[in-house]
C-alpha cells in the first residue's frame, strides 16, 4: 500500500479509524469525527492565538503544583463513548486536537496524547470552527464525558461554561465577560 502523504489520496466519504490516521503522512492537520475527515482551518488568526496564549499562562500557574495536567493543541484526544472501555486504534473513530485540555487522570495519557475523555477542553471559536465547536464538538464532547466544555467567542469576549449534567448532557453554568474571566477565580469546576 502506498503511503499517503496527500489529503487528496484519500476519500473524504470513507469511514476512517484512529488506525489508519496513524499511517498518514500529511502536511495538513485534522480531526477524525466518528470515522468523517474534517481538515482543520489554516492557522490560527493573531486573536485566537493571543486568547490561548493567556489561557495557556493562566492554565500554567494554576495546574503546576496541582495532579491535573493541561495540554495545547495541537494535541490528539481519542473520544469514544464514556460507557466503553479503552479501545484499540482500530476501534476508535473520533481523534480531536481542542485548543486546550485538562487531564486529572494519568491513566488515559499515552505517548500520543489522551485515550478518552479529558475532564475539561475549551475551544476557541472562529469562524470556520463555529459550527463544529458549537454543535459537533458539543455533543460529542458530551457523549464521551467530558465533565466541563468551554466555548470562547472572541468577537463577543465570552466564555460559555458547560457543566456536565446527570442526565449526560451539558447544563450551562456560567457565562464569563472580559471583566469577568480576568480574575479566573472560576477556574474549573472539573479540577478541585
């Protein structure tokens, strides 16, 4: 079989598997969402990267005397859903790389990133991502457990905090203005 090193050797309406990402050889970055390619935007603008650059300073003193580790994109989280056991590559079918995660259980960490749901992802929105961060993501974040979603609107200067409910879906805890999310004095409900 022939490496594939271009995303145009591929068939964008095949089912793929963690397994087979593995073998890729592309240039591009993406994002397996229940077996589907999405091809992730160009570079993220001066705006997002700024945002997660002070998210990733703040997230930095808050978690390094703490058990919780957090990790930024590009960083590949393998989600299935939480009611499954670890699966082997070929049995996974989602792979996301959020702008930012918390991992609290050393457990699900390997050597090629996170194998299940981290405790907490925030995704910056843009607006090639909206969409997929809003809805996609969303509910997907949800089915495999993720106990706390952020959304970060950068043309709003809101964060929409996301609790995950008994009933398995997301609550809305709180949203966050500029003012607000100074202080940081919400940090995470998922990490205390």
């Amino acid at each position: 079989m022939a490496a594939i090193t271009e995303l145009s050797q591929l068939d964008l309406n095949q089912t793929y598997s963690y397994a087979d990402y593995l073998t890729w050889q592309l240039q591009e970055r993406l994002e397996l969402i229940k077996g589907k390619i999405m091809v992730m935007s160009p570079a993220p603008n001066v705006g997002h990267q700024s945002i997660a650059g002070n998210l990733y300073g703040i997230f930095y003193q808050f978690f390094r005397h703490k058990n919780c580790r957090f990790f930024p994109a590009p960083f590949d989280v393998r989600l299935y859903d939480r009611k499954k056991s670890l699966l082997n590559s070929k049995d996974i079918y989602t792979v996301v790389q959020p702008d930012l995660c918390v991992v609290c259980n050393p457990d699900i960490l390997d050597k090629r990133g996170c194998n299940g749901a981290p405790d907490w992802v925030v995704e910056i929105v843009s607006r090639s991502t909206a969409k997929r961060d809003m809805h996609t993501k969303y509910a997907l974040y949800a089915e495999s457990g993720v106990q706390e979603y952020w959304i970060v609107y950068p043309n709003d200067q809101v964060i929409h905090q996301f609790i995950l409910g008994d009933n398995g879906g997301y609550q809305l805890l709180n949203m966050y203005t500029e003012n607000g999310c100074c202080h940081f004095a919400f940090i995470s409900r998922a990490c205390h």
